[in-house]
C-alpha cells in the first residue's frame, strides 16, 4: 500500500464512521465529515495533508511514477 491509498483509504473509513457516528449519536459528528471534504480539496491542490507526512513516517512507498 502507498501513502496516496491510505490517504484515502483513512478519509473514507473517517467519513463513513463520522456518518454513522451522526445518525446514531449526534449530528455534529457530521463536522468531521467536512472537515474531512475540506481537507481533500486543499490537498488536491497543495499535494500535502497531515496525514501523508504520519504514513510516511510509517515507512509507506511513495507511489512509482511510472504507474502514473
């Protein structure tokens, strides 16, 4: 697994749970859902979100650029 699919392997399991979370809980869960869309579009842009930097810590490749 590279750092870009657990990027989004991470923000699906955190939207799909914050979802749950607010149906069963409390709708203020869904803050986390949006915070969660906010933080894609920004690394859509800026290529960088927290949580690539915690992944590659972790030693997760990089994805081959020729696979691109």
């Amino acid at each position: 697994m590279t750092v870009d699919r657990a990027v989004r392997l991470m923000a699906g399991v955190v939207v799909l749970v914050s979802l749950a979370l607010a149906r069963w809980i409390s709708p203020n869960w869904l803050w986390l859902t949006a915070f969660v869309g906010l933080n894609l579009l920004q690394s859509a842009f800026t290529n960088w979100c927290p949580a690539m930097t915690i992944f590659r810590k972790l030693g997760l490749p990089e994805p081959c650029k020729a696979a691109r």
